[in-house]
C-alpha cells in the first residue's frame, strides 16, 4: 500500500516492519508498540476507501468482545492518508490456508478447529457482531494448538457487505464454518469465492463432492452435515446450533497425517486401459488388446487374442481395468536399460520393433493379470463371506416367519366356531310369582285402587289448606312483658388522636437514611450499551470484596475506543441525592451524576474524584436537584493482574 513500509511509524507509537500478508483491499503489517514495549499486528488500508469509516467502527465494536477464540483489537485510528486498526500478535501462527498445502488435516483436527471458530462466532453474535467473509485465511492457529479468529465484523465492513440482518448473518457464518470444515478434511474449497493457496472442490450435480469422496476416513456426521449445508441449503442455522451438532471436540491440537486423498481423474487426460476377452466371447475369438506406447512413440498397439491367452488367463473388463491396468500401463511404458540399447532405431526392420512389441505385451500382460488375480481373489473372498452372511440372515428371517405364521394358525379360530364355542343353553328363570300375575286386574280391584289413591289426594289437601291458614297467625302476641336489658354509658377522659405520616423519599432525604437502589446495569452507551451486567448488582450488595468490573481495554484511556463506561443505578422514582459514598478498588479518575434518564448528557454532576482508591465520598453541591438514576462514570482505569485496563467499583450508597 502506498505510504505503508518497513520505515513508517503510525500513530507516533507503531514501528512498522515487515508485511504479512495481502487482504482484499487491506494489508497486515508486523509491527513494534514503543510505548509498550509489545509485538503487534496492524491492519493498514487507504483512509480515504468509501469503507474506510464502517470499516474502523466494526473494528472499535470488535474490540468490546473479550473471548479467548477471537484475535483482540487493542487500538483504532489513522495517521496522515492511512487507516489502521491493531490486533494482538500471535506466536507461531499460520492460517489454516497454510497448513493445507501440504493435504487435508485430520478428522478430528478439522473437528476441533471447526468447533473453536464457531464458539468464537456465537459468542460475537451474541454482541450483534458477524465475519460474514469466513475462509481459511483468517482462521490461525498458534504454536500452542490454540485456534483464533481474525477480521470479525472488519472484513465484511471493508468489503461492503455488512448490511444483513441477523438471521441472515448467522446463516451466512454457519455455512463459512462448514466450509472451513470441509477446507480441513478435503484441502479443498467447496465455495465459489475463490480462496488463493486452496484448490477449488470439483463440481458434480448438486453442488460439490461430499467430503467422504474425496478424502479417506471422514466420520459420518461431518460427512453429513458438509453435505446437508453446502449443497441441499440446510443444516445450522447459526454457528452455535453447529458447535452443538459437531462437539464435543478435543482441547489440544490433534498432530498427524489428514485422510488420504482419493484421485480425481484430470481433464483431458486419458488412462491406458487394459481389455480381455469375457469367458463367453473367447470361443468366438474376440480380439483383448492392451493399449501400451510402441518403441520410440506413444502410438497404442492391439494385440491380438492369441497373446493374451499366453498372458495367463481370462479377466473381466472391470476387472482389469480397476486392479492391474495402472501396473500394466507403469510397466510397459518403462523399458530398462538392455532394451533400449537392443531397441532398433527408426531404420530398422519392422521384425525387430514386432519383437519389442511382443516383449512388452508379455511384461504387460503378466503384471496385470496377477494384480487382477489377487484382486479378484480378494473381492471373491470378501464378496463369498458376504454372501453366506446375507443367506444365513434370510434363512433365519424366513423361518422365524414361518414360526409365526404357524403360531397365528394355530390361534386362529373361525365366526362359526366362536359362536358355537360361546353358546350355553339357559335354564328358565325360578318361579317368583303366580302365573295369573300377568293377568289384567278385574273390575273391582280397579274401583279399590282408585278409591285409595282418591283418600291420599284428599288428605293432602286438607293439610296443605290449614298450614295456609296459619300463616301471619303470631302477628298479634304481645311481647311488652319481657324484661328490659339495662343499658350502661361509660364516660372517659377525652383522647386525642395524630396520624402518623408515611414514610416517604423526602423523609429519607432529611433524616439522612439510605436510598434504596432498585437495581443496577453496566452503562457503555458509546458501546454496545452493556458492561458486564451480570456483575453490576454487586455494588450495592454490602459486601467490599465483590465488585463490579468492566471490560478489558488495551490502555488507561479505555484504548481511545470511547469517552467511558460505567455503572448506572436505578432508583425506581426521583429523589433528590445529598451525598454519594463510593469504594474503589483500583485507582481511577470517577464522576458522579444524577439524572432524569439513562444518559451523561443533561444529568447534574454530583461530585468528581481523580486518581484515588478506597472509599470516597461525593457531596452535591446542588441539594434541591433530583432524578431517578446515578450514574457512575470511569474515565480513566488502572491495569489489573490479566494485564488489561479495566475499571472496578466495589460499593455504592446514596444518602
């Protein structure tokens, strides 16, 4: 790149050294950080690209993902025409574009790696983060087996295609990771991008080879899932449903040979073939022949049937062709030394070149017929055993059928029989009542039943007519000559009664008690508006020894990345804030605001403290002034013990 080289200091702070590698429209540079003394990497390109600006915020918003399997951003920034952005510097680490040269890795290497660029991925998503332009050039792997990731959400803003929606991006991801997977197992790219180091995978109808035939020993559930993805547009939707179809995987570097490639023919390049007759056309004499190159030429010669037979023996055309016609082809196309020197030149007689030829032919014919031999003899002996395996199945199959058949014959038993077997004759009922019970009554029982029925109608009615007459009947008895109760007045001394007034905030605010805190998130609004949330409720849990601590930053200033972060606290309902009590576990420069929302711009500064540590407390010069939230605001940290910067509050409380 113009302006870029091995004398040019950028930013005032980064040596450039020696180039490393050359990307789409960016350049990565070795380099020395003089100010901290410390080898990094540097990713140059022109500052005035149309996506030089998209291009260094991806890079600042990379920078706030803190995972063990993504290359670390440590700075952002541009120096005269050039942009750049720096990454952390890997021992011994070559792309996995490079460790292919040499053929395919192992299955359960390619697993591994597979299985680390994805974790890394997830958890970028999980941020809102992609790569989107996934090969195996930005894939490395250091000296120590661990695998890393380069160019998160940097490549896809450089090349103009960082405009997906989510779904869609993590879509896009998955399928970079199962290519990488295939790239691993196959040495070959399987997407039409082309990739500069790596063979393009050969097309078939579908889409690409599946990675089994290509490569030797792929185990079937990446076989399956590079398959599923690359050509059927299935398979993981995102790069966390593939680590979770591929895992586990091994924690270490797994060192050996990749599966051994199967040839794949070249165009335009025909093999020598070798042809016999069948069993059943050597009695019509059918001409074999052996296609070999003559002395002195590559012309193919027949050979008639005649020294075939000589050759030893009959094969099958496939036969011939799959076990012994590369030997075949090897053998009679290298002529030792005796035969060259007997070999006549281009003026001899014929008799001597039919005398070569024949020669050949026997070498020729002789090899291929003992190769094919014990092929044949092998896959006569593996195809015997396998049949006898197939017969026994069948035959115990067919007989446990004809078990069963019998057994259900034997149950079996026909309508006529069940109706017969389930017939019992019935006895008649015993004899409860006479025989002229069933007879109709005569005239006077009739008369009797109904003058019985006439006598109960009649009693209830009289009945039914007195309980109605005594209704209201106690109206008039008197009542005056019970007892009266006596009634008793007691008179006490007049008493006073004061509401007591609810506690409220302002009652809090006066009397000098604590304000409760409803609850409490990290505040990166430069950011991704998150700030290792998980840890913000330890800051007002009572306990000193928990606290809070924001994410690692390559420098005090938060790396140039952003004015600060925080904590913001939430009160639940305005209240008006005299005096805040911080304790801080690392030195730090503090600012303390209460505000009406979730922002620094606007809100009234409680107090401020610079370069301190341990408690502190913070008293508002504006008293009168109220808001629901405090915010707590760090705009210079201190190096921790990992080495990064990082900003730590143990406690706060609000009087």
């Amino acid at each position: 790149m113009h302006g870029v080289g091995p004398s040019t200091v950028l930013g005032g702070r980064y040596a450039v050294r020696r180039r490393l590698a050359q990307q789409p429209r960016a350049e990565r540079w070795s380099a020395h950080d003089t100010t901290l003394e410390r080898e990094v990497v540097i990713v140059c390109f022109a500052a005035d690209d149309p996506n030089a600006d998209a291009a260094l915020d991806a890079a600042r918003r990379a920078a706030g993902v803190d995972h063990d399997r993504l290359v670390r951003i440590l700075d952002v920034g541009r120096s005269d025409d050039i942009a750049f952005f720096v990454e952390e510097a890997l021992h011994e680490a070559h792309t996995v574009t490079h460790l292919l040269e040499q053929g395919g890795l192992p299955s359960e290497e390619a697993r591994r790696i597979a299985g680390e660029v994805a974790t890394g991925l997830e958890a970028a998503r999980g941020r809102g983060l992609h790569h989107l332009r996934l090969t195996p050039s930005y894939v490395l792997r250091t000296g120590d087996g661990a695998v890393k990731l380069s160019g998160l959400a940097t490549a896809a803003a450089l090349a103009g295609v960082d405009d997906l929606d989510s779904a869609e991006a993590a879509r896009v991801d998955a399928i970079g990771v199962v290519a990488i997977a295939y790239a691993a197992l196959t040495s070959r790219w399987p997407l039409p991008d082309r990739v500069l180091g790596l063979e393009p995978s050969p097309h078939v109808v579908g889409g690409v080879p599946a990675p089994s035939e290509i490569a030797a020993g792929v185990p079937g559930d990446l076989d399956a899932i590079c398959r599923l993805t690359l050509n059927d547009d299935e398979g993981p939707l995102t790069p966390g449903d593939l680590a979770a179809q591929i895992a586990p995987w091994s924690s270490s570097q797994i060192s050996g040979l990749g599966g051994t490639s199967r040839p794949l023919p070249a165009e335009g390049v025909t093999n020598p073939t070798l042809a016999l007759p069948l069993p059943a056309r050597a009695a019509q004499g059918t001409e074999a022949t052996v296609q070999i190159p003559a002395a002195g030429s590559t012309q193919r010669t027949p050979v008639p049937a005649a020294g075939a037979a000589a050759g030893g023996g009959t094969l099958s055309p496939a036969t011939a062709a799959g076990a012994g016609a590369a030997d075949a082809a090897d053998t009679a196309g290298a002529a030792t030394p005796a035969e060259q020197e007997a070999a006549p030149g281009p003026g001899a007689p014929a008799a001597g070149g039919a005398a070569v030829v024949a020669g050949a032919v026997g070498t020729a014919l002789g090899t291929a017929g003992h190769a094919a031999g014990h092929a044949a003899g092998v896959a006569a002996g593996r195809v015997g055993s396998f049949a006898r395996a197939a017969a026994d199945k069948a035959a115990e199959k067919r007989a446990a059928r004809a078990a069963a058949e019998a057994e259900a014959q034997q149950g079996r038993v026909s309508l006529d029989d069940a109706l017969r077997e389930g017939y019992e004759d019935s006895e008649p009922p015993l004899p409860m009542l006479p025989p002229e019970t069933a007879d109709s009554p005569t005239r006077d029982q009739s008369k009797l039943v109904m003058a019985i029925v006439a006598g109960f109608l009649a009693l209830a009615t009289l009945v039914g007519f007195w309980g109605v007459s005594q209704i209201g009947a106690g109206e008039g008895i008197d009542l005056s000559g019970a007892t009266p109760r006596p009634t008793v007045t007691v008179t006490g001394a007049p008493t006073t009664v004061t509401p007591t007034p609810t506690p409220s905030s302002s009652s809090a605010e006066t009397t000098g008690e604590s304000l409760a805190i409803l609850r409490a998130t990290g505040f990166d609004p430069e950011g991704d508006g998150k700030e290792r949330n998980s840890e913000a409720g330890r800051v007002y849990d009572g306990n000193t020894s928990s606290f809070w601590s924001s994410e690692g930053y390559a420098s005090a200033n938060l790396g140039g990345l952003k004015p600060g972060v925080g904590v913001l606290l939430d009160l639940g309902q305005p209240a008006k804030v005299r005096e805040v009590s911080i304790a801080l576990p690392d030195v730090a420069d503090v600012t303390v605001f209460l505000a009406e929302n979730r922002q620094v711009d606007g809100a009234t500064e409680i107090g401020s403290s610079t370069g301190k540590k341990g408690p502190i407390t913070l008293t508002n010069a504006k008293p009168d002034a109220s808001g629901q939230y405090v915010i707590v605001w760090f705009t210079k940290v201190s190096q921790v013990s990992d080495g990064r910067f990082r900003a730590t509050l143990a406690e706060v409380a609000l009087r």
